[in-house]
C-alpha cells in the first residue's frame, strides 16, 4: 500500500468516525474490547490504556449523544463527556453497592460495558426518525470550529483531576468483605436448645471466603463454660469464592447449660490472622 493510498484510506475512517453510525460502532467496539484487555490483561499497560479512556470518557460521551449533541461545540461535547463519565462511574458504583449484586472487579466491568451499549442502543432508537433515510444524501452538521477559551480551559482542568482522584480512588480502595460464616443443623438455622443427656448434637460450620484473594481458614469449636469437651480445631487454605463446610459433633454427657462457640480466624499471606467472628450456641442439657 502506497502512502498515498493509506492516506486515503485513513480518511475513509476518519469521515465515517464522523458520522452518527460510525461513533455508534465505535462506543460499541471499544467498550466491548476495553472490557476484554481488563478481563484478560489487569494491571497491565494496556489495562490502563484502554481502561482510562474506557471509564473516563466513553459512558460521558454515549450520554453527551443520547441528550446533549445538538448546539454544543466539540470543546463543550469534550469536557461533557469527561465530567458525565466521573458521574457515570459514581452511580453505577453505588448501584452495585446497594443491590445484591456488589462491588467488585467483575460487576464495575460488566455494568460499564452494559451501559455503554444500553446507551448508544437508546440514543440510536430516540434519533432514528431525525436521521436523512437511506439512499438520500446525508447532510453535513455544521460545528463550530475549536476555540479553547479560559472557561472551557478550566472546566476541562477540574474534570482531569476530579477524574484523577477517582482513578486513585478506585485503584486503591478496599471493597467490603462478602465473607460468611454460618451455623446449622440438618440444613436448618432454627436449632432446638434443650437436648437429653447421652444424645450428641452435630452443627455444620459453613465458611465462605469473600476476600479478594486466598486465605487460611482456622476456626477453633470448644465450651464457653466448661473445659469438658476440649477444643478443636479445623484449618483450611481456601481461594477467593471457595465455600468449605464442617460438622462439629458434641457428646451430651454432662448435664447443665453450655454454650458451645466457634471462632473464625482468618489470615493473609505475609499478615498477621485477626478473629473475623464468633457464633455460639446456648444448649440446656437436661435428663429425661
């Protein structure tokens, strides 16, 4: 291919990013690829590439589209599209949080490239009927040419660090736990507390780790009130979203009330194990 000719060709792509069908693709590919490389490559140079832009102006600019296009300069569609992304990010963050759906990695991805393409979806039903048919010769909207003025100038500044603070945000933030630890018995929660003395009680334990990443798992079962029936404990290495389940038998041969507990521990490579939580159960043990 000739220079001329690759030129040529770039000014084919450039005249149809220019157009509505041709933006339209373009939110919808690079949402989806964007997606892809921070699934497929984190916290590499090309995440942050893609991911940049994906976050901070990719959803603004599917909006700036769907309600603001019309009578806008390209510097006011520009700094609109940074300012609505920062918004954007921040509502579907506390969506997330605040449905059953949670925060993590996997959901901000999927919630983005979801309402990239919700957006550019609606935007294309809303204006189909203002848009010249096909076959017909499609007019040229007429933009105003770029001026930078101070205004502008400092809208565009807070926008860039606004969505700087974010990003440091977003990259160093903790999200919340989604850890469990449940007791039962035959699969119910609803525990009878008054047992006969020679029976044997037998409660499973059923951890979950929702850290972000593999932990150990120890967790002591033992009498609150009584050194009787010694303590125990069982330990297990479990990744994140691993599920580990454990039945406890207690020999009922002592009469009295006890209350039998169980600690979880949990510990982090290289860090030092801290109790995340205690259940307990209060059993009168009665002769019959």
């Amino acid at each position: 291919m000739t220079l001329e000719e690759g030129a040529d060709a770039l000014s084919k792509v450039v005249g149809f990013l220019e157009t509505h069908n041709g933006q339209r693709l373009a939110i919808a590919l690079f949402s989806i690829v964007s997606t892809l490389v921070l699934v497929l490559l984190p916290g590499t140079a090309a995440a942050f590439a893609f991911g940049l832009p994906y976050m901070f102006f990719v959803p603004g600019f599917a909006i700036v589209r769907l309600f603001f296009w019309k009578g806008t300069t390209l510097e006011a569609r520009f700094v609109l599209s940074l300012g609505i992304s920062v918004l954007v990010i921040i509502f579907l963050g506390l969506f997330l949080v605040l449905t059953p759906i949670g925060l993590d990695s996997n959901t901000t991805r999927a919630s983005l490239v979801v309402f990239a393409l919700a957006a550019v979806a609606a935007e294309m039903v809303m204006n189909r009927n203002t848009e010249e048919e096909p076959g017909k010769k499609t007019r040229t909207e007429k933009v105003e040419p770029f001026k930078f003025d101070k205004v502008v100038a400092a809208m565009l500044g807070t926008a860039l660090v606004v969505s700087g603070i974010c990003l440091a945000l977003i990259i160093t933030a903790e999200y919340p736990s989604r850890t469990y630890f449940a007791m039962t018995e035959d699969d119910s929660a609803k525990i009878n507390s008054t047992r006969v003395l020679g029976s044997n009680i037998t409660l499973t334990i059923e951890m979950h780790n929702g850290e972000d990443g593999p932990r150990e798992f120890s967790m002591a079962a033992y009498c609150w009130n009584d050194t009787h029936w010694d303590t125990r404990w069982y330990n297990y290495t479990m990744d994140e979203g691993e599920t580990q389940s454990v039945n406890v038998t207690f020999v009922l041969d002592q009469p009295g009330v006890w209350r039998f507990d169980f600690d979880l521990y949990i510990q982090e490579d290289g860090q030092e194990r801290y109790l995340y939580g205690n259940l307990h159960l209060w059993l009168s043990v009665v002769e019959e």
